[in-house]
C-alpha cells in the first residue's frame, strides 16, 4: 500500500524541482487530483494562466520504453483527428518522461495537456454517451489495426493468465476476502466458463489488438457535446471488446446495462465491423473484468476508489456471478432447443 499520506507529501515536494523542465515555474499552484494506478497532479501557474496535468506512475509498475511506446501511440491518435484525446507535453530538452529519484527508486512522469470537462454521470441515463464512445472505440481500434507501430514498441498483454491468472497483473480476486467454500466455488466456476469461452474465441487479429484498456467513466471528460478519452497508461493488447467491458468498470450491476451494451455496439458498427460472436462474447469479458477489478481492490486496497467500493462489493460480484451462470445456462439451453 504505497500510497499514504507520508508518500503522497514525498511526491508533492519532489515534482517542485521538475516543473521548470517544463518552464513552469517552481513556485506553481500543485494540487492532488487523484491516486490510483497513478497519483495525478494539476498545475496551475497563476503568472501565465497555465494549467498541465501531471501523471507520477506507480513505482515499478511501467518502464520508460513502456510509457514511449503509449505516448507514441496517444500522438498518432491525435494526429489522426477521429477522436478526441488528451495529448503529452515535452519538457525543453524534448523529452516526454521526467525522473524523479528517491533513493534508489526511479519514479517516472509525464505532463498532460489540461482538458475542461467532467466526468458522465452514472446516476444519470448515459445511453447517448455510450453510442459515443462506441464510436470512438470504432476509430480506436481501427487506427490501432492499420498504425504501423515503432520497433521500440512495447506494451502489456492483457490475456486470460495476466488478467485473472497466476501471472496476473493485479494479483489474484481471492485475495479480496476471506470467501467461504461455496462462494469461492461460485466464482471459480464463472472463471473457469470464462477461460472456456474466451479460449473458444480466440486471439484472432481482427479480435484481439492494440486497445485502450481502461476505458471506464473517470477516464472520459465530456464538455457540452464533446468526448475526450484520457488516460492510456493502461494500454496493450487484449480483445477489442475488453474496451466495452473496461467502460461499464464499477457499474455492472446498473440496470440499464444491457441498454449500454446494445448502445456502444451500434456505435461501434458505425465505424467498425462487430460480428454477432464479438457481441455475445461481451457479458464474458464485462464478468472477467469483474473478477480483475475484485483482485484490483485487494492489491491498491489504499486508493479512495476501492475504499469508496469495497463495502458490498463482494456481495454485488456474487449475484453478478449467479446471474452470469444463470445467463450462460440459458443460453445453452436456447441453442440446443434451436
């Protein structure tokens, strides 16, 4: 647990000294905006009016060679216009990564464009926002098929054993809670359904690229009528609609869901194909997004979010689990009635 109030103070003192690399003066306006993965500053020089949003990556979690090859990407996405995103600045000598030592710990960080917008609100019918974003994951995915990536690059892959497995990223969804026999079992058998229809699916290309990743709603700003996704730290390959399963992150059981759902898949076919296995693969990917957010709560148990979430969470990834299998026994049945 590495973000507390000690270290959080550590970072803000340390970040003072760099903000001239970016001819900002030290002297600046610093403020937390938010810890997660990552703590996220904003900077404010009141001389200048100058804002930029600083993002200081979780020790050891990403290379310099690993955040290149997301900036990389993020500029040729903005340089291609279809979507709108949320672009890094250099320093003066050029460079996109600054490094702040502790010791012998290396933190990494980059400077963000200052965006205006707010996050959607899920308390409110985001039917609208979602086509949207269906839309956007249309030309993501589509620029990702057709960007010829550097030699250099290099980002995760998210798959069944980095996800959920014994090599997953987060760790394991059983360290979460102390699951009683039956509940454990409840979820092993959503995982192992899981790993079943995923391995059924497969990695072919036209399913399993270059992706967001993290595309859920506190990575959207919306201002007015325009969309800005942020935040690609997350990015690799994985399948393309992991990007819908990422979006509805933390609200999985709304019941407007599968209205969200049909929503973002016409707003993708707008701009991609979406074949009809792509689209029954989704409740899968939603429910395997699921038991990784269960293991993320567990290994950044620090952060506001998990701490905000982790009351009856685990009752909640129960009944999803129940009505994951349910679903899925339901759908075995249709098709050898068909």
């Amino acid at each position: 647990m590495i973000y507390n109030n000690a270290y959080l103070e550590r970072l803000e003192a340390g970040l003072r000294p760099l903000l001239p690399q970016w001819g900002i003066d030290k002297a600046a306006e610093l403020a937390l905006l938010t810890f997660s993965e990552n703590a996220t500053f904003l900077v404010k020089e009141m001389a200048t009016a100058q804002r930029l949003i600083l993002r200081v990556h979780r020790p050891g979690c990403s290379t310099p060679q690993e955040i290149n090859s997301e900036l990389a990407w993020l500029h040729a996405v903005k340089a291609q216009g279809d979507i709108n995103v949320a672009a890094s600045i250099a320093m003066l000598n050029g460079e996109h990564i600054a490094e702040l030592k502790e010791g012998n710990t290396s933190t990494w960080v980059v400077a963000f464009e200052f965006i205006p917008g707010s996050e959607p609100n899920s308390e409110v019918n985001l039917h609208h926002w979602y086509r949207r974003l269906g839309q956007t994951a249309g030309h993501l995915h589509q620029h990702s098929q057709q960007w010829q990536r550097p030699e250099s690059f290099t980002r995760r892959t998210w798959c069944l054993e980095t996800i959920i497995g014994a090599q997953g990223f987060w760790g394991d969804w059983r360290a979460m809670h102390p699951f009683t026999p039956g509940e454990r079992a409840l979820l092993t058998q959503v995982e192992d359904d899981i790993k079943h229809k995923l391995g059924n699916y497969g990695l072919a290309s036209d399913r399993f690229g270059l992706v967001h990743c993290d595309m859920r709603l506190a990575n959207l700003l919306v201002a007015g009528d325009k969309l800005t996704v942020i935040d690609f730290d997350d990015c690799g390959i994985c399948w393309y609609g992991w990007d819908f399963a990422t979006a509805v992150s933390f609200i999985e059981d709304d019941v407007r869901l599968s209205e969200y759902c049909q929503a973002w898949v016409a707003g993708y076919r707008t701009i991609r194909q979406f074949s009809s296995c792509d689209e029954e693969i989704l409740p899968v990917l939603v429910m395997l997004r699921r038991l990784q957010l269960t293991a993320w709560m567990s290994s950044h148990a620090e952060t506001p979010t998990a701490q905000q979430l982790r009351p009856g969470w685990v009752e909640n990834t129960l009944t999803l689990g129940k009505k994951y299998l349910d679903n899925q026994l339901i759908n075995r049945e249709t098709l050898q009635d068909a």
